[in-house]
C-alpha cells in the first residue's frame, strides 16, 4: 500500500483514545465501517474521570458542552473538549482532548483525533480527522458520491474499491482545509497540508503541499521549526 495513505503516514496515534484500535488497519480509511464498535468498547474502557451525561454518551468532567447542543449515542467526549452552540453529534463520534466542535456543525460516524477544530458549520460524516487538523468555516466532507455507488480511491493510478457507499475523508495530522470547501467522498490529505479556500477537491493529496485547485498543488517549504 503506497505510503500516502497508510495509517503511519498519516496520523501520530497517540493523540486519541482510538490510536491503539486504528493501529489495526494499514489505512484509516478502513476502520470507517467499524468505528461504532471502536466507540463501544473505548465507552467500557473509561476512567471514572468520565461521566455518562445520558444514555450512550460519555464525557470527560472537563468537557464544555452547550445546553443547545444535541449529542446521540454512542458518543465519547474527550477532556477539554468544547460543544458549542447547536451542534449536533449524531452518534458513533469520537472528539478528542481539547477539540472543538462548533456552531451548527454536524459530526456522525468520525473520529476527531485531540486539538481539531470543526468550529463553524461544518459537516463532518464517515471521516477521521487528525491531530491538530482544522477545517474552515462552511468546509464539509461529502460522503456520498452523487450515483450512490460506492467510494473508490485512485492511488498511483490505480483504482482501489472500498466497498463503501459513504466514505468522507481522512485528513492528516496539522492539515488545513479553508472556508467553504467540500472534500468529495473518498479524499485524504497529508500531514500538513494546507487547501484553500472554496476548494472542491478530489482523491489523495500529498503530506506537505498546499492545494490551490487539482492543476496546481505545490509542495510546501519546511520551517526550520518543523
């Protein structure tokens, strides 16, 4: 499997409670149809530091979560973590340490790695976000291709079905997605990569570069502190 997409290329798994369960897979992307039952077993694990706030859903006494907030189970809520007003978590969703899911913004079926930011009429399904990821206001990951057929995923020019009908994205570790941006089903972004704004973007991006549209993406220059 090319290493764009392998799980060790992508996201540092010590920075969410599914890091030892998503070290099963080669790719992330694969743990997508089974991230309910991750979710079920991380609820049986919990220290007494967490708290069941209503039937399936947990939260870190620490966590912030907005009376206007709508949470289903199974849910996770990690230390720090901040739900803001009117979110809606609609089950089988984790949302790691320090994490923030904003205004309006929609989460189902996802894994949200620690310190991710969806702050702002986001829609995150059948996705997993990594450390530090962040997603600009209005960016969505759609999860459904418009024909209803499964997600495939072209790598190196080779089709790969992942015999999934909803597959949103895998982002890496530190990505940037700018505002009003779809990621179609099936994408995944590198580690630091950054995509601009009201982009519509498609497939694998490459860790380090930053995405202006699908003719010019260009490798980015390392800081000295990187």
């Amino acid at each position: 499997m090319t290493d764009q997409i392998r799980t060790d290329s992508l996201l540092d798994l010590s920075h969410s409670l599914a890091g030892e369960y998503l070290k099963k897979y080669e790719s992330p992307y694969l743990a997508i149809p089974h991230i309910k039952e991750i979710i079920l077993d991380i609820q049986s694990r919990l220290p007494d530091d967490y708290i069941q706030i209503k039937e399936g859903v947990f939260a870190h006494k620490t966590a912030t979560i907005a009376p206007s907030a709508e949470i289903i189970a199974p849910t996770v809520i990690c230390a720090g973590a901040e739900i803001r007003h009117c979110a809606y978590i609609r089950g089988s969703a984790l949302i790691g340490e320090n994490s923030v899911v904003g205004n309006s913004t929609e989460v189902k079926n996802a894994i949200i790695f620690d310190n991710v930011q969806v702050p702002h009429f986001n829609y995150v399904g059948d996705s997993i976000l990594g450390y530090k990821s962040h997603m600009g206001a209005g960016s969505f990951t759609s999860n459904v291709k418009s024909d209803k057929t499964n997600v495939t995923l072209s790598v190196d020019g080779e089709k790969i079905e992942t015999g999934m009908r909803k597959f949103g994205a895998v982002l890496g570790d530190f990505v940037e997605v700018g505002c009003n941006s779809t990621l179609n089903p099936g994408t995944v972004i590198g580690r630091h990569t950054n995509v601009y704004p009201n982009s519509c973007v498609r497939g694998i991006i490459p860790a380090w570069h930053i995405y202006k549209n699908k003719e010019n993406i260009v490798m980015k220059i390392k800081g000295e502190n990187d």
